[in-house]
C-alpha cells in the first residue's frame, strides 16, 4: 500500500514522506536549492547582445560535419556545467538538472553551439548575416530580425491531434547570442509540472520579436496557446512574427522530395545525416514508457532527436535567408531538376526577388526540364506579358508532350490561343487545335474519364470553330 502511495505522491510532484523537513541534512539540501534558484533566475534575466561580437574562428578548421551529441561534449562546444542535483543521477547523466521558477519545477537540459559550429552544408555563424533576408516573410514589418530577435521552437507532445488532452512533455527552445546557439530543453516528469515549464517560456517571450518553427503556425504554437490557458497563463503574449519553415519548403521541394518531414528535407536539402535517431513518431511511446518505468536513460534519444530539430531549424533559416540574398550556387548547391527551379523561381518571385527568381528561370530550357515544367514557366510568362519567351517554352513543350506514352496537348492548345487572338493567324491556329485534338484521342483515358470527355469535346468544338474561321478568311480572299 506504501508503495503505491509513494508513486502516487511522484506522479503528482510530491516528494516521499521519509524526506523530513525537519532534518538539518534536508534544510541544508533546501537552502543549497534556494540559492541555486536564485542562479538560475538571474540566468534568465541575462540577454547578450550581438553587437560587436566576433566570431570564433577554428584553430584547424572544424570537420565537415560535426554531430550533435548529448550532453553539448562534442569539441568545440562550450558546456555548459551540469551538476548533480535534487533531479538525481540518472538525469545528470543525460546533461539535465532540476529547474525551478515561481511556478514550480520542472527539467532543464541547456546547451551552446558554437558560431563555428557546421551541420551539414551550413555553418551557425552564417545566421548572423543570413537572418535579415527573412524578412521577406513578413514585408509588412520595417525592422528586419536581427540574430538575437528569433526564438526557435520545437515540441514533443503525447499526441498528434490539437485538442485538450495533447500536452507538450518535452519543449525545444533556441536562440542565438553572441557566444554560440543557445539550445533550452525542457520536460515534465508529470503532469504538475507543466507549469513551471510553459511559465519559462512565457518569461521568456518578451525578449523576441519573430519566432522560428516547422509547421508550428498550425501545431506546435496553437498548442502551447491552448496549454498556456489551460495553466492560467499567458494572458499577455506579444504578438511575434511566425516564421514557419515547413510552407517555403512545401513551395520548393513538394514535387522533387518523397516527404517535406524535417528530417527527410535535412538530408535531401541540407546536407545533415542523423545517426541512430529516434523518430519523432516514437516520442510520446518512449514517454509512457520512462511514467512507467522511471528511468531516465529511456528518454536519451528523444532529448538528441529534439536537439538535432533545434539545430535543423536553423540551419533551414540559414538556408532561405542565403537563398534570398541571391546566394544559390555559392553559399549551396544550386538547383539541378526543372521542377525545383521551377517552383524556386516562382517562390523567390513571391518573396520579392524578381531578378534572383529570373536567374532561376533562365536555367529551365538549358535543364532538359520536362513538358510540365516548361508549361508552367510558359504560363507564368503568360501571366507577366512576357509572350516572346512563352511562345517558345510552348514550342518546346510541344514537341516533348507529344512524344510522351501520356501526351500532354496543354501547350498545343496555348498556341493555338496565341496565334488565334495575338498573331491573328487563323491557320496555324487551326493546325495546333488539331494536333491537340489527335492527341487528346490517342489518350488511353480519353473515353473512360468523365473530365477528359470534356477536354475532349472542347477541342472538337475549338478546332470546328477555327474551321469556319479559316474558311470565311478564304471565302474572303476570294472574293477580294
């Protein structure tokens, strides 16, 4: 019965009843606490500041890649100290301690990257410069984010879903500052925890104007809201700046990648290759399993799994922001298929870089790219006037769609509207209907597929009507 009791008390952040109050040994453990609260608060009211902070250069150069490791123990890093304290043994082991604020207690894992620091094709300190290109995201906003204004933010939680029963049991923050990448890792043990976390980032928010995630606009930051509530908290939130990574990286690579998942973009992308990770679909199995068992070792991989997200979202900063600045080709390799140079033009366009986006485009014809891709370029020209290049991305597109075991008769039926309406040539109008009408019924779906019908009959009922028009032009002719 006691020992059930005893996990109960655990559960809700009790401590066991052997630990007497009234022992000299545990006044002297509550001061030490007390005063090592203290440290931490006046931790958390520190800010560095960027200017002027000069960057750490490697004696030797760093390798090309070095990993993130548990415990911020790899060379180069500066670790921050790590004792062992009221969270026990088997968390000092992992890098953790005991943190406590005027909400409660909860588990801190803290670690600095250096500037120096690469990961995959990108180096930390290339945030420095990078970070003002990103905001383009926001051109309503006049002040661009400087390196210290970005808060990244990644969660675990117990579920996938958005409702109430969701809890966040591990929270990723990262911010730069002038010594490296501050890296923050926060977990509950139990549910009464939850406060102490949520109100240290609470605290925290107010020192940043934008806020960095990967598809936190619609899960991760709609979450902490309805938990922030749920607590009491955050009745005052400033209004930050979302820059959520995963829609720029649905526009680039949702065509030429499998999956637009962090960890797939980090390698396809990125140049970052994880080592026996954990994947994050795993993370809430192996959080029941440390409630159930209360071991700390079991939670080892979700900590490294969500430090290397932590590390990814930067280093995706750093990619868009030296993407922006017209850096494609220098600072990382430039795009090679027609279709992610396609959709990096287009992006780029959007994001109000119209000559890094034309830089982009010139490269599609030269590329081999496919009839779809020359299509799309076409109408985009289509769309901003440029008719003298549409017309012979049409022609390209053309001749490799009717090539194809699929035809594709799209940019058939593009030209025979330009020279229709544009060039008033009704006869070369009338041989590209009817070139796009024998494909579309050599189509293999044509007759089973009601949209293809359609399709169909709208080039018969084109091709009928350029037919009457290129005869009243020759009954004309005649007469003249």
């Amino acid at each position: 019965m006691s020992s059930l009791r005893d996990r109960m008390n655990r559960l809700r952040g009790v401590k066991a009843a052997e630990e007497s109050e009234d022992s000299p040994m545990a006044e002297a453990q509550a001061a030490e606490a007390e005063a090592e609260r203290d440290r931490l608060a006046s931790e958390r009211s520190e800010e560095s500041a960027f200017a002027g902070a000069a960057e750490p250069e490697s004696p030797a150069d760093a390798p090309a890649e070095q990993p993130v490791r548990s415990g911020a123990t790899w060379q180069g890093a500066a670790e921050l100290t790590v004792q062992e304290d009221e969270a026990g043994p088997g968390w000092a082991k992992l890098g953790v301690r005991l943190h406590a604020n005027g909400s409660g207690e909860c588990l801190e894992r803290r670690l600095l990257l250096p500037l120096n620091h690469r990961s995959g094709h990108h180096r930390l300190k290339e945030w420095i410069d990078a970070c003002a290109r990103l905001s383009a995201f926001h051109p309503e906003e006049q002040a661009a984010p400087s390196p210290g204004d970005v808060l990244f933010l990644d969660l675990e939680t117990t579920g996938l879903g958005g409702g109430a029963g969701n809890v966040a049991f591990m929270m990723g923050l990262g911010y730069f500052e002038a010594e490296g990448y501050v890296v923050r890792q926060f977990l509950i043990r139990h549910p009464a925890e939850e406060r102490a976390m949520l109100a240290e980032l609470e605290a925290l928010l107010p020192r940043f104007r934008w806020l960095a995630t990967y598809n936190g606009r619609s899960f991760d930051w709609p979450l902490v809201q309805t938990r922030l509530i749920l607590n009491g908290l955050g009745r005052s939130l400033p209004e930050l700046l979302h820059l959520d990574f995963l829609h720029p990286s649905r526009s680039l690579w949702k065509n030429t990648l499998a999956s637009c998942r962090l960890s797939h973009v980090e390698e396809e992308r990125l140049g970052i290759f994880r080592q026996d990770d954990v994947p994050g679909s795993m993370a809430p199995t192996l959080y029941f399993r440390y409630l159930a068992e209360e071991d700390p070792s079991v939670l080892e991989g979700v900590f490294r799994h969500n430090e290397q997200d932590m590390v990814t979202l930067a280093c995706l900063g750093i990619r868009f922001g030296r993407l922006l600045a017209g850096e494609a080709g220098s600072a990382f390799p430039m795009p090679d298929a027609g279709e992610e140079l396609l959709r990096t033009g287009l992006w780029l366009e959007r994001m109000g870089e119209p000559r890094e986006a034309e830089r982009m485009y010139g490269r599609i014809a030269a590329s081999g790219a496919a009839p779809d891709v020359l299509h799309g370029l076409a109408m985009r020209d289509k769309k901003a006037g440029n008719w003298e290049r549409a017309v012979v991305l049409w022609q390209l597109a053309a001749a490799r769609g009717a090539d194809r075991a699929l035809p594709d008769w799209r940019s058939h039926v593009e030209l025979a509207m330009y020279f229709e309406h544009r060039a008033k040539d009704s006869l070369a109008a009338l041989e590209l209907a009817e070139e796009a009408l024998g494909l579309a019924s050599a189509h293999p779906l044509q007759r089973r597929d009601a949209r293809r019908r359609a399709e169909l009959e709208e080039l018969r009922r084109r091709r009928d009507r350029l037919l009457r028009k290129a005869g009243a032009a020759s009954d004309r002719e005649a007469e003249a």
